[in-house]
C-alpha cells in the first residue's frame, strides 16, 4: 500500500488555493464534518478479515489547505485505534471531493492471526466522496495502517471503507 503514501505527497504537491473556473482547488469553503464509516479490515493481505466501524471529527479549520481530525475506529475481532492527524480536501471539478490524510494511532487488541507489532501506528488514506448540494459527502476510501518499523514486526494493514460525512455547526471557525 505504499501506493497511498505516493498519491497522498502527489495530492500535498499538485494541490494549489482555489481559482475562479479552476478544475481543481482546496475545498476552502466546506464545514467540519462528523463521518461514519464501515467497511472492509484488512482488505489486502487477509489475515484477519473483519468488519471495521469508524467515527471521525474533520474540523473546518486549516492552515496552508491542512485540516485537524481525531479518529476513533473498532474493529469486530476487538481491535482498536484511536488518533488523531491531517487532512487536505482537494476539489475536482463541482462535487468531486479527494481528500488524503494522515493520522497517527494507538493501536490494542492483537488476536492469534493479526499482531500489528507496536501500539503506536501511522494511518495514510486516500478518500474520494461526492459532495451534494446540502454539504454532506457520500465516499470511498482505502487506508494502510503500519508501525513504520518502530515494532520487531510490521505487518501492517489496509481497510476498504464506505463513508457517510455530515456537517456540523460545532466548533466552526
């Protein structure tokens, strides 16, 4: 999945402020968000399949086109992760959302086919989402989850996930 780390650095690196009658922008304008997702725990490797559940807060403030985020995710085999990280939203065309991010998280609950081989891991994400006309977004995403070496073993992991994001008027800046 080093395929996400390169699309999230061509995403940061491509991505431009927004311009009139441009193709693509940062989504400047757009609300925090609450998101519910669900979908797919290890989608790639298959050691252990589950159903993941995830909640996140996408905060409407940034700096230089990168918003905050906490995450809080579990995973039916008991796993956990909670963290927090950055995001950018990049415009493509009308309704047309990517947005990369990355989070790092605390990871518990090893089972007898998945020990991801360190509490602490990093989470990159890429998510497409269809943005309606009342702000809320409908979107795919696919994530890794690794330890980037800081456990004796790095396994890491990937989710393949439905999200469901909705405005919120709380904390707006």
């Amino acid at each position: 999945m080093r395929t996400l780390g390169l699309l999230f650095m061509a995403a940061l690196l491509s991505a431009r402020p927004a311009v009139a009658n441009d193709w693509i922008s940062l989504a400047n304008d757009d609300p925090a968000y609450v998101t519910f997702s669900a979908g797919y725990f290890d989608a790639d490797r298959k050691r252990d399949e589950e159903v993941e559940l995830s909640l996140e807060y996408r905060s409407n403030y940034q700096l230089w086109g990168l918003k905050p985020f906490v995450h809080a995710a579990y995973v039916t085999n008991k796993m956990s992760f909670l963290g927090a990280g950055i995001l950018m939203d990049i415009q493509l065309g009308e309704n047309w959302i990517l947005q990369p991010s990355f989070a790092p998280t605390w990871w518990q609950g090893e089972t007898d086919d998945l020990d991801l081989g360190y509490g602490l891991e990093f989470r990159s994400r890429v998510e497409i989402a269809y943005r309606f006309p009342d702000d809320s977004r409908l979107g795919l995403s696919a994530s890794h989850s690794s330890n980037a070496g800081l456990g004796d073993d790095n396994p890491g992991t990937e989710s393949i996930m439905l999200n469901v994001s909705v405005p919120t008027g709380f904390f707006r800046y």
